[in-house]
C-alpha cells in the first residue's frame, strides 16, 4: 500500500482510540462531511436541554438546576455543554427535543440495535451504510471502521474495513508493569520480561506501574482526531462514533458532568480539526430513547422514550430549540411516565442526508426502509 496522507491520518487514529469510545470512517465523493455521533446508554434529554418552562417540570424534577444557558427562554442547556451553547450562539447547533426513533423499547441493546438500522425492527445492516452504498462507492473508497468491532450503524453491504486500534484490544498498562514487577528479582526472567516491554515501547514509568495518560483514549481526542482525517482533501467524509456512559439510574445530577463534558470538549476538538471544512459538516448527536420523567428513588431516572437530540456543523441552521413540545402534565406523559415523541429522529436523519448530503430521495426507502410517514425535517440547512 503506497502511504499517503489518508492513511497517515488514519494512523494517528490507531493512537487514540480507545475501549470507551469507537471512531467508523468512509470516503465519500465531493466536500461535504457527515459524522454521526451515537451516545450509547440514553442521555436524560431533559437534563440536558432543560424545559424549565414547563410548569410541571419541578413536580417531576425537583427545583431547576442552577447555571443553565439560555436557549431562547423556556429551554436552558446543562452547564456542562457551555462550548456546544456558544455553537448556538454562533448558529451552528441545533437542539431537537421529544425526539425518538420509531420504535418504543426500553432495552438498550434492541433499542440500539433499531437506532442503527433505522427501522423498526433489528435488520443486518445500518442506515449509515446503505448511505453510503447510494454514495455509490467503491471498495477502494469505501468504510473503515476504527475500533474492537465495525458499529451496526456501518454494517451492511458496502465493504467495511475494521482496524484495531493499538491498545484497545490489550490488557491494560498495570497488568504488564504487575507481571514486571512480579518477575523483578528473578535473574532470568526478570531482565528478559523488562527487556520485552521496553522493546514494546514501554517506558520506565509504565513498568514501574505508574498509571497510563488516559487521556488520549477518551472520546475527545478521538473526536479530535476524526476532524483531522475529515479535514484532509484526501480523507473521509464520512464518520461515526460512539461515547457511553449515559446510564444514570441513580445519582445522575453528579454522574453526568463528566459524559457531558466529554461530549462538548469532544465536539469542539472536532470542529477545531475540521478547521474550515466545518462549514462542510453537519454532525448529528443521537441516543436509543431518553429517560423517565420523573425522578427516581435514588436520585436517577430510568429507560423512557423521548429524548433530545443535536445537529450541529457550519452549514446547519442552528441557534434554536426544534421541538413540538408535548407537555409534562401525566397526561400527557407517554405511558404515564415518559416524555412522549413528537418528532421522528429519522426525519431528522433524512433532512441531513438529503439536504447536506444531496442523496437523491428515492434513496430514502432503501436507507430507511418503511417510513414513508417520517417526512425530512425542512430547514435543517442554511440555503
């Protein structure tokens, strides 16, 4: 294979990805970007994007959180996302709220699974690539994906590389310095096993058992990295990635600071590696469902159904809530317990991939199969 600057970029991948976070790429013709963003185990979107307008807010949640950012008035958003409110200032993000998919599951692993079909039902490939497969491209520019396993999202019938990441799939660092240690005072083993790692590129520290940089596993250097390679006049175009830890059934008030603020520290690094291809990009942010609406014993909130959802990226007409609020009086409560949708998450999938992307709409039935119901949301995109 001749090096170019693609596969350099896709190198520096292999450095940073890690067993939290999973980075998919493909190449796709023209200048436009698409990234799809999917946050695995059901960000609370009312804790996210606040409707502390609504009158029943404090009966299900108690008194509304201090330090949120205005998003026009009856919305706020989560302290934690301050990069992604200055965005909406600027007119590059977009908040969705009462989104879901059209499924109602509460399991995250089927729930997911519907996510990346976009359907109904599990099927064996993912709305992303048969997204690109319309795109039309070959084996030569087709998929990677970057990471232990290639996403549902990403599966399917345009060929899909899979590339390990270094690191992700070994034990950890501690094991291999325990394993030095253990072996430090045998006269064989012990030089022959320090000799090994270090060949191995591990350094005095590390067989010392001095903790690993994490850091540069998380999801915001991956994100990062990701605009770097989208950047490139010869990279991607096309990118999926994956952040967890949203499962917040008790004590999510202190739980979610940190996703968050790996979500906004990630999203920013990307648009910072995108540089002036952001006003290429448009970046959805998803989860499989949101959560109940009401707080729990311990202080969480458990699998619900609508949610909230983000678009952002240079060409997006952001700077705005997009929601037909349903209300939070019981009532009004989908099964007396969630948000209730109002909006089909695949309409807004499909306003980007026609409106971003220029797909043609007899794409649509293939990519999403069975929802002609699910119109695309008109003015995503600015022009």
């Amino acid at each position: 294979m001749t090096t170019t600057r693609r596969t350099t970029l896709l190198g520096l991948a292999t450095a940073i990805a890690g067993n939290r976070a999973s980075l998919a790429l493909a190449d796709a013709a023209g200048d436009r970007r698409f990234v799809v963003v999917i946050l695995r185990g059901a960000l609370d979107g009312m804790a996210a994007v606040v409707p502390h307008g609504d009158p029943q807010l404090q009966a299900l949640r108690g008194p509304v959180p201090e330090g949120l950012l205005d998003l026009g008035g009856f919305y706020g958003l989560h302290p934690a996302l301050s990069g992604l409110h200055g965005l909406y200032q600027a007119g590059h993000m977009l908040a969705i709220h009462a989104v879901a998919g059209p499924y109602r599951i509460r399991s995250h692993f089927e729930a997911q699974d519907c996510l990346e079909s976009g359907a109904e039902h599990r099927m064996t490939s993912g709305w992303l690539n048969r997204a690109v497969a319309a795109m039309g491209l070959s084996r030569e520019n087709g998929a990677l994906a970057v990471g232990v396993s290639v996403p549902l999202l990403l599966r399917g019938a345009s060929p899909v590389a899979n590339w390990v990441p270094h690191g992700a799939a070994t034990p950890p660092q501690d094991v291999y310095a325990a394993v030095a240690a253990l072996h430090q005072g045998d006269p064989v083993t012990g030089p022959a096993i320090a000799a090994g790692l270090r060949e191995r590129a591990f350094s005095a520290q590390a067989l010392m058992g001095q903790p690993e940089d994490k850091n540069r596993f998380g999801f915001p250097s991956l994100a990062r990295a990701a605009g770097t390679m989208l950047a490139a006049r010869d990279g991607p175009r096309i990118a999926a990635l994956e952040l967890g830890g949203w499962d917040t059934h008790a004590s999510q008030v202190g739980r979610l600071k940190g996703p968050l603020r790996q979500l906004d520290e990630g999203l920013l690094g990307m648009k910072e590696g995108l540089g002036e291809a952001w006003t290429q990009t448009a970046i959805l942010v998803m989860t499989e469902f949101g959560r109940t609406a009401r707080i729990n014993g311990t202080g969480g909130t458990d699998h619900g159904t609508a949610g909230a959802a983000f678009v952002l990226g240079g060409g997006i007409a952001g700077g705005r809530v997009l929601a037909d609020w349903p209300g939070l009086s019981d009532n009004r409560l989908y099964e007396h317990r969630d948000l209730a949708p109002t909006t089909d998450l695949r309409s807004i999938a499909k306003a980007l991939l026609l409106q971003h992307l220029g797909l043609p709409p007899p794409a649509m039935e293939p990519v999403f199969p069975g929802s002609a119901s699910a119109a695309p949301t008109r003015g995503l995109v600015r022009g």
